[in-house]
C-alpha cells in the first residue's frame, strides 16, 4: 500500500512538473510577441511625433529608425490607412519545418 501511494506521489509531481514548464513556454512566447508588437507600435508612434506622418511600412522603421526583427521567426502585418491613423499592427510567430 506504501508502496503504490509512492507511485502515486511521483507520477502527479511528475505531471504538474511538464504542465508548469508547458505553461511558461505559452506565456513566454506570448510575451515574445507582445513586445515585437509593442516595440513596433512605439517607434511608428515616433516617427509620427518626429515627422508628422506614420510610416507607410515595416521596411521605413527598419531604415530610418533602427528597427531589428528576426524575420526567420516573427511574420508582421502592417494595416497602414493614411498619414494620419494609427496603423494596425499584427504579430505572429511562424512556424518551423524541421524536416
């Protein structure tokens, strides 16, 4: 009986354990993202304050404004409608092909 009490014990820390460490990879990656997005969202909102316009897309923040982005991994949707409105920003994490 102790003995299958120990099974036990050791097979649901052994289960919270890979459910813990599953759910700091979700959050960590979906903190990746929340700061690719802010980050992007901070220096259009820059360039707007310095010259009056949004930039037209990703390529303007990366030239004129130091933007880095790991393309291999983050693909970037860029709504721009006019000079004046805020762009809509969307980031996503791409997939790997390992094959």
């Amino acid at each position: 009986m102790k003995n299958m009490l120990k099974i036990i014990l050791l097979i649901v820390i052994i289960m919270v354990s890979i459910y813990a460490f599953n759910s700091t990879s979700t959050y960590s990656s979906n903190e990746d993202l929340k700061r690719v997005s802010d980050t992007i969202n901070q220096l259009s909102l820059k360039c707007y304050s310095i010259e009056g316009k949004y930039p037209k897309d990703i390529e303007y923040l990366k030239e004129n404004y130091g933007l880095l982005l790991n393309d291999e991994d983050y693909q970037v949707i860029y709504y721009y409608e006019g000079d004046n409105l805020k762009p809509r920003i969307e980031v996503f994490k791409k997939e790997k092909n390992y094959e």
